[in-house]
C-alpha cells in the first residue's frame, strides 16, 4: 500500500549551515514530505530569532518542493504527532555526536512508539561544521563563504557588524 512518509527535521538552525541543507536536501530525495523545525528555545539564548531562522531556511530550501519551515515549542514527539509525521530526521556528524543522539532517540521513543528516529550522515565535506563555531569565526572576522550560503554570510556579518 503506497504511504505518504512525512519527516520532521528540528534543530536549532541558529544559523542555517550548508551541513544543514546538504541533509536536508538528502531527506528531500528520500520522504515524500520533510518539515523542517525550529524549536523556540529561550534558553539557549540564540542569536536570531525564530522568524530570521526561518526566513533564512525558507531561503535555502526554496528549491525543494517537499520541504516546508515550522516552529515549535514542547515536546518533540507531541509536534510531529500534531503534524501527523512519523519519522524524526538528525544528523550524525561524527561518533562523538552519537552518544547524546541516541539518548534522544531512545527517550524520543519512550515517549510515543508512533515516532521512529532516522540519523542520517552529511557529506563528509561537512563532518566539523556546526552553528556555534560559523558564529565564532563570523564575530572574528575569519572567512565562512564556504560553511553558509552567501544570503547567511551577509546577515551574520551584518549582526556582527564584520565586513
Ligand atoms: O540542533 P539542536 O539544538 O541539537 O536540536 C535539539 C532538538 C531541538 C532536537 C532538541 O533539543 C529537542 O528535541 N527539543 C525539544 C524538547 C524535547 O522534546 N525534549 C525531549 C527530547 S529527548
């Protein structure tokens, strides 16, 4: 019986890297539909906010016709029920990130067996790049024109006031 797989990426996406789309870009050649969500984490006090994280993603993934841009706060699992998904998309860059990856996993699991988690791997190009340390080396004035898109370079320098 032919089934329409819908899979929720989330993250902080703060910002959007080319790691990011590189999966993203996966998920979408594999699963008929992948919503990709922004968690509102004040927490984790982010440098843009929700609705620049998705303009940005949005921006990115503009190409791809199955992928859509959503928020969420709560719980994980309660969202992709509330989006009638049934797969929970995240990145394994290296072993290092397994660990914490498979707690999540397996706590995801706990809280709703409808919800199956899927790792998937970037490109090895990829393999050490992440949020935090693009924004690093943007607020020192160091070159990221090959770790996000051109349209993500300008914003970071504009927050930082850099170039
Ligand atoms: O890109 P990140 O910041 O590593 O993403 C982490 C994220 C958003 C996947 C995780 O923090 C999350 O799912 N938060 C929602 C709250 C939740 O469901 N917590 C229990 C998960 S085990």
């Amino acid at each position: 019986m032919p089934r329409n797989i819908r899979a929720v990426y989330p993250g902080s996406f703060d910002p959007v890297t080319n790691g990011h789309i590189d999966l993203i870009q996966r998920c979408a050649n594999i699963f008929d539909e992948v919503v990709v969500a922004i968690l509102q984490n004040a927490e984790k006090n982010p440098l843009f906010s929700v609705e620049e994280r998705a303009s940005m993603l949005e921006e990115v993934t503009s190409h791809l016709a199955n992928v859509t841009v959503a928020s969420f706060d709560g719980l994980l699992v309660d969202f992709v029920e509330r989006m009638q998904a049934s797969v929970i998309i995240r990145g394994i860059r290296a072993v290092s990130d397994y660990e914490y990856e498979l707690q999540m996993a397996l706590m995801n699991r706990r809280l709703s067996n409808k919800v199956e988690t899927v790792f998937m791997l970037p490109a090895e190009a990829y393999s050490f790049l992440s949020s935090k340390l693009v924004k690093e080396v943007a607020e020192l004035g160091g070159s990221i024109s090959s770790f996000v898109p051109a349209g993500i370079e300008k914003r970071l320098c504009s927050k930082f006031g850099t170039k």
